[in-house]
C-alpha cells in the first residue's frame, strides 16, 4: 500500500502549540481528522510505516525541538516550512521576533541540512506601513541572515478572503491597504528573487501563478520531487493534488483542527477571527487537547 504523505499542518500551527499532542498521536499510531467540507471523520496512520514523510509547517519550531528527537529515532522522515516574515507586531502579535525565528531556523539546518527546509516569506502584506520598498529591505536583511542555512524561499501576496479583508478592515485607523496593480507585484517580486539569488537562494511563488517568471519558479509546497531527493520515496506514487486554485502540492493529508492557532496574525484564514481561538492558554492541557480534536470546520465559506 502507498504510504502517506502528512501534511502537519495547514489547519494550524502544530509544532509551535501541539508537539505534546502530536506526541500523544505517534504513541497512539493514528490521529483522527474530519473533512472540512463533508464532515467524515477519517483515521490516519502515523505507524512509520505507513509514512512516507511529515510535511511541517510553523511560524516558531522552538517548543518542538525536543520532539524532533523521537521522530529520529522512530525513523520517521520530514521536511520543514518556516514562515519568516518580520512583519511589524499589529500584524503577527504573538509570533517571535524574525531575529528569533533566523536563530531558530539556522539550529535546524545545522541539525539537519539546509534542503530541509523551505523558508516562506509569506503573505506579502502592502499597506502604508508596509509599502514595496519596506518588503524589499526586509526581505534583504533576512536573505543576509539566513544565506547558507535554506536554499529555498516561498513568495506569496496576502489571499484577500472575505473573512480576512473584514479582520484587516479593522484596523483602518492604524494602516491602509495598498491595492497594488498585478505588474507593480510582478516587478516587486523579480526584485526579490534578484535579492534571493545574490545570497545563494531561489525564489518560488505559492498559489500566485501570474508570479512565475524569470527566477521565479512554482512552488510546490508538497513537493514530492524534493521528497525522493532527500529520502528516496517513489515519487510517481504521487499525483499532483491542488488545495486551492494555482496550488501546485502534491496529494498529502492534513491533520490538525482549525480555528485553534494562537499567534493571532490578523490576515490568518485558518481562524474564524484573529482572536477566536478555540482554546486558550488558560485551560488546562487535557482540555485544550480535547478541544483540538473537535470537528474542524471550514472557515474560508
């Protein structure tokens, strides 16, 4: 039987507030999700294996590093996706510092190869406070910090759902958004991927396909190619699996729950609101763990 790709995960932020569970669910062998939009609970394998490799994604890998140990010696294989934006904190008000992050980030290649993991500097967020020319020199200092650590970079413009324009409308008293024209966002990303490729890094474009030119590749956040590189799986076992319009993943599955992440980043679509959380860090860790495996409902209709 082919073994599964997990995807850990979209729906929220695991390694930075769910290592002890995703601990809980290796012992078990198998987590349970539930279909955003059918509702079918669906058990997923996590016996080694039936896994092909885990697919993580975070904002803060700190409080998961010592979980990183068990999945060694399990056998487990992984890659890494680390969301490093070093936007201004009215933003991302409970996520660490770029500086932090970097730091982080840097610890993991060392511990296992900067092909592990694919930094994202994503979603590129155009407001009065946070304009081109901010992006861009942002964007250098983090290029300058973490060359030699990743080789990969992920781009994306903040997807305006409606949910996520009505939580940034909130704010119209502290900034303004910048509707930038397609070919001013075009021409600002060559001018990232210029800064990217002087520091010994590509640049690729997550689910804006008007984006891929030049030095700009599509990504492929799920990327099977990079998977049979690093721990040979077969990668014609895998089919190419869109979860959104101009994803370019390959088919994974997600485990997780949404509306539980806590970084409170105010243009999340995995949150019904930045500050609507289902869980808080006042109730007690059964709680919370009990929380997280409720049904996880769709937020984005």
């Amino acid at each position: 039987m082919k073994k599964s790709i997990v995807s850990v995960s979209r729906r929220t932020d695991i390694p930075a507030f769910f290592g002890d569970w995703f601990a809980q669910q290796l012992d078990k062998g198998h987590t349970t999700v539930y279909h955003p939009y059918k509702h079918e609970r669906i058990t997923v394998s996590l016996e080694p294996q039936d896994v092909a490799a885990f697919v993580f994604w975070s904002k803060d890998y700190r409080p998961f590093w010592n979980y990183l140990e068990v999945l060694d010696r399990q056998g487990y294989s992984f890659v890494f996706h680390y969301t490093i934006t070093g936007l201004p904190s009215i933003f991302e008000p409970k996520v660490p510092s770029a500086a932090e992050s970097c730091q982080t980030l840097k610890l993991i290649s060392q511990r296992y190869s900067p092909q592990h993991i694919t930094w994202r500097y994503d979603p590129i967020i155009l407001t009065d406070k946070t304009p081109p020319d901010y992006h861009i020199d942002k964007f250098r200092d983090l290029c300058q910090q973490l060359e030699g650590y990743t080789r990969r970079c992920y781009i994306s413009f903040v997807n305006l759902y409606s949910k996520v324009l009505r939580s940034l409308m909130r704010y119209e008293n502290i900034f303004s958004i910048i509707d930038l024209p397609v070919l001013d966002k075009i021409q600002l990303s060559e001018d990232l991927a210029t800064i990217a490729s002087e520091h010994g890094i590509s640049l690729s474009s997550c689910c804006n396909k008007y984006l891929v030119r030049g030095w700009i590749t599509e990504g492929h956040c799920v990327d099977v190619e990079l998977l049979h590189e690093l721990f040979g799986i077969n990668k014609n076992d895998y089919e190419l699996k869109p979860s959104r319009k101009y994803c370019g993943c390959y088919e994974s599955i997600d485990i997780g729950s949404y509306n539980t992440c806590k970084h409170g980043c105010i243009y999340c679509y995995a949150n019904r609101s930045p500050s609507k959380s289902r869980f808080t860090n006042k109730q007690p860790k059964k709680q919370r763990n009990k929380c997280f495996k409720q049904l996880s409902l769709d937020f984005n209709n």
